[in-house]
C-alpha cells in the first residue's frame, strides 16, 4: 500500500507545481482585492468631491427669487448688531446653501435665547444670492483678501499647484489610486476653506466668535463656551488623540528639520469645525503673521500636503486650550461604530468624512440627525428633489 501510495503521489500529483498554482491563484486575487479597494477609493472620493443636482437647483432657486426682491427687501436689517459684542456671533463659510442652512437652523432651534445669536456668513459670488436670511459677505469682495498678501492665496493661483491637482500629463496615476487624492478635493482650492486664519480681519471688531464647518449640526445651546476660560490661549476645540492617534506625526513632516526642531510629534491633535476663538488674543500675538510665516515656508509642500489642520496645529501650537469631548463629537462621515448615546449627549455632531449627509454615500444610520433640521416638503426642497 506504502508503495501505491509513494507511485501515485509521484505519477498523478506534482507537489511543488500545485503548490506554484495556489501560490498564483493566491496572488492573482490578492491583486484583484487591491485593484478593487483602489477602485473605490476613487469613487467615494470622486462622490465626495460633487454636490447634488438638487442643491444646484435650490441655489439657482434661491438667487432668482433674491434678484426679483426689489432693492430696499435686500439690505440687511439691524446692521448694528453685527458689530456688537454683547451678542453670540458664529463665522460659517460655505458654498453650500442646504448645509449652511442646516449649521443656522439647528443652532437656533436649540439656542436659549435666539434672538442673542449673531450669524456671519461668507460665500462665493455663485451662491451669495442665494443665502440670504442671514447676514451674507461675498470672499470675491474682501479687497485686502490678495496674492500679495496672502501666501496661500498666492500658492493656490500658482502654476505648480494647478500640476499638482490636475496632472493633466500623468492621468494613469490618478486611475491607479493614488495615495494623496484625498488631497485633490476642489475645497483645498477655495479660500473659503483658507478664510478661517483671517477671522480678525473679517470681523475687526469683534472679541470673540465661534466658528463652524458647514458639516457640523448643533444640537444644544452653545454660549457655555464664550464663558469658557481659554487661559490666555487662542483656539477652543476637543482634542482627537488617542494613544498614538491623530497626534502632529500623522499631519507634519517631521522628517523635515524645520518641523522636528520646533514640534513635538506626540502633540495631540485637535479637530476644526467647532473652534471658539480669542479675537483679542489672536490680534495681540499676531496669529496671522505665524500662518503667513509658516505657509510661506511650505511653498513646496515639504512640511504638510494640502488642507488647513496641519497649518492649524502649527499656527496655534501651545495657543489651544482643550474642550470637553462633549462639545464636539466628530466622525458621522465616515465611523460606522459610533455609539448614539454619545451623540445624542454632544453639543455639535460633524460629518467630517467623505459620507457628507447631504450625499447618496452618507450613511443611513446618521442621516436622521442632520436631515430633521431643515423642512423636507418646503416647497423649494420637493421642486429640486431634495428629500
């Protein structure tokens, strides 16, 4: 039997080409499974890069019906509280009409004393018809806003950052999958998102604002937090680290001498789209001047990618003090494990993330909490299908 068996194995079964088979077979399906996460990593990130037909359609709804309003129903009534300081004043910059509506909405809805809070909006000229029940500024319009100015503003006309986000010579690199396309979303090409490091020269006299994402939903009263004691710092915001989680390493090239010589990698990190800040504060230690000195040093990307965290933590390095966890809890955009009795307690919920609410993408299982602040059958909403 021993002899049979020996025979056989020897005659019918090649050990070492089977094995060569599966070792192939295993290869060819590990790069299938690679193909196809890379697959769709760009979709979600081409899906995240879109806005709906229907906000289109609301937004060019909106506009017509504001330029029909004859011109006295245009101006912004009580002007005189956008300048005092005795009221809750929020900074929200958005191209987003729905959203932005949602931030305005919930924060009222939940405010104690709503007729105390202050909205100061700044929009592009496509959507500042638009949103309009608000007090609106248009980014086009801020003449001081320039390239001789400001650094970023200057790097993102640049012909090098215009190669970087479109590769019109390199397409295979893109359909590949690669690593930084998060980094090509159109928003790191807005100044809308750049305009948070210049909220002392939007609002002069202001002391204290807060500012919020235009992915964020309010779901308490948040004037608690003009009482909260920043002891001298800057910035107010949760802070996102764990153990070895979102700390500078992650955002900051510490590779670069620059970066090592004068940040700790193990700083914690902390989150954008709920920050309460100092005006005062920031005029005093020249806020600005620090973003526009280290911006300045990144004109080639050596020190972070794109986006406006990693120049945060390094603008407000040692200027930020923590908040509670329960003011801003983050991840609705893209953490499907989030417990809801965490949510239910936060002040702020923020859809940061590819899976905006607003989107097909978003997930079920958080939608309910943006989409209950805005009416589904206005009439605007059900013509542009929104629902």
């Amino acid at each position: 039997m021993g002899q049979v068996l020996d025979r056989s194995g020897k005659e019918l079964y090649n050990f070492q080409e089977v094995t060569q088979q599966l070792r192939l077979m295993f290869q060819s399906a590990d790069d299938k499974v690679r193909s196809l996460k890379k697959q769709n990593q760009i979709l979600s990130q081409l899906a995240a890069k879109t806005i709906p037909a229907g906000i289109h359609c609301l937004s060019l709804r909106l506009t017509i019906d504001y330029n029909l309003l004859p011109p006295e129903k245009r101006r912004f009534p009580q002007t005189e509280r956008l300048e005092d300081s005795s009221l809750y004043h929020y900074a929200v910059f958005s191209d987003n009409v729905l959203a932005a509506s949602v931030v305005v909405n919930s924060t009222v809805v939940n405010a104690k004393e709503p007729e105390k809070h202050v909205f100061h909006v700044v929009t592009d000229k496509l959507n500042f018809g638009a949103i309009t029940a608000i007090n609106v500024e248009n980014v086009d319009e801020f003449r001081w806003l320039n390239s001789s100015y400001s650094p970023v503003l200057r790097q993102l006309e640049s012909a090098s950052m215009k190669e970087y986000y479109f590769k019109a010579g390199q397409p295979a690199r893109l359909s590949a999958g690669d690593s930084a396309l998060k980094y090509r979303n159109p928003k790191y090409l807005s100044m809308l998102n750049h305009l948070r490091f210049y909220l002392p020269q939007v609002y002069p006299k202001l002391r204290k604002i807060l500012f919020l994402d235009d992915d964020v939903v309010v779901q308490r009263d948040l004037t608690g937090l003009w009482e909260v004691d920043l002891n001298g710092n800057v910035n107010g915001a949760v802070e996102t680290c764990g153990e070895s989680f979102h700390r500078f390493d992650k955002y900051l090239n510490f590779s670069n001498p620059l970066i090592s010589k004068n940040f700790d990698p193990d700083a914690c990190g902390w989150a954008y789209g709920m920050n309460i800040f100092d005006l005062e504060e920031w005029r005093k230690k020249d806020i600005t001047g620090i973003y526009h000195k280290w911006q300045n040093l990144n004109e080639d990307r050596a020190l972070w990618k794109l986006g406006t965290l990693p120049p945060g933590l390094i603008t407000f390095y040692k200027l930020t003090q923590p908040l509670d966890k329960s003011w801003h809890v983050l991840g609705l955009g893209y953490n499907g494990t989030l417990d809801h009795a965490v949510i239910a307690k936060a002040a702020v919920v923020h859809f940061n993330g590819n899976m905006k609410p607003w989107l097909e993408i978003a997930m079920a299982k958080y939608r309910h909490y943006w989409t209950k602040y805005f009416k589904q059958d206005h009439p605007y909403l059900s013509s542009c299908s929104l629902s």
